[in-house]
C-alpha cells in the first residue's frame, strides 16, 4: 500500500520543507487524506521518459529529484504502475515533462532525508514480514508430525528458529536505536 512511501516522504516533508509546505501537506497526511509516492532512484534526476516510483497511483503527489539538483513535489496524474514480482510494493512510472512541482525542497538535505527515512521504513516492514513468517513456521512445525512426533521437537529445527528469531531481534533493537 501507499505505508511504505507516505510515511518516509512525510518525514522528509517534515524535516526539509519551510513552514508553508509543511502545513499544507502534513495534516492531511497523518490524516490519510493524503498520499505520497517517492523517487525509487533517489540519487537520479528524471530523464526523458520520466522516472521510477515507489508508491501508488492514486497519489496525490510524488516526491522526485529535479534536473536542477532540488527536490520537487509533483502532481500525480498519469502515473503507469509497472508490473513487478513483488505485488506488496508498488512501482509506478510517472513522466513529469511539462508539469511545475507544487513545492520545492532543498536537493542534497531532502535526498539524504528520504534515503534514511525510506531505508527504515522499508527494514521495518521486512522485520515486521520475517516475524508474521517465522510465526507461521512455528505454528506448522507444531503440526506436523515426522516419525510420530511433533517436528516442532527435532533439535537443528529448533536451532534455526532460534537463529532467525535472534536475527529478528536484532533488528528491531536496530530500528528502536535509529
């Protein structure tokens, strides 16, 4: 859904945007009143064909790097979501040719802004998806039975359990720190 790029655009927004910007757009989306999709390719500018984004196609607006080095709110209209084997992360393509952004942020805060941002949220919903597997995992490893018992008892199956969640762990310890 449109989480994973909202969230860290709206961080950006609230970190390198001047005041006017900021309270246009943040109310409305801590509301969902709003969307926002970002630059896939944060370190690029756009060419001629346009450029790739993370978000969906109903967005309001996209958050892009633009030719001048600066940063740039865009209107969404057109967007093309592109088909790509992971269905829980949109990629849409939107060619901005023509079209003047609705703010324009400073380029080399805002990239490193929404780098890290981005970065997070992006870890933070990998963690979140290696929990939901690992706890689907233990509750088919319950079930299942080998040798009449329970799988869940075989000791290498148990050490890999506890590896992953040690790596889980891990990670949520990192993102509580960043």
């Amino acid at each position: 859904g449109p989480f994973l790029a909202t969230l860290p655009a709206a961080q950006t927004l609230s970190a390198v945007a001047d005041k006017s910007v900021r309270s246009e757009w943040l109310p409305k989306l801590a509301a969902g009143e709003r969307k926002l999709a970002v630059a896939a390719l944060i370190d690029t500018a756009p060419g001629a064909g346009g450029t790739w984004l993370l978000g969906d196609e109903d967005s309001d607006a996209a958050l892009v790097p633009l030719p001048s080095g600066d940063w740039g709110l865009v209107p969404m209209a057109s967007a093309k979501r592109l088909d790509m084997w992971d269905r829980t992360r949109p990629m849409l393509k939107l060619d901005f040719a023509g079209r003047a952004p609705l703010a324009t942020l400073p380029g080399t805060a805002t990239a490193q802004t929404l780098t890290r941002n981005l970065a997070l949220a992006i870890a933070a919903d990998s963690i979140g998806g290696a929990r939901a597997i690992t706890a689907i995992t233990v509750e088919y490893m319950m079930q299942r039975e080998q040798f009449g018992r329970s799988i869940a008892s075989f000791q290498a199956l148990k050490h890999r359990i506890a590896d992953h969640m040690t790596e889980i762990v891990s990670g949520e310890e990192f993102l509580a720190m960043a």
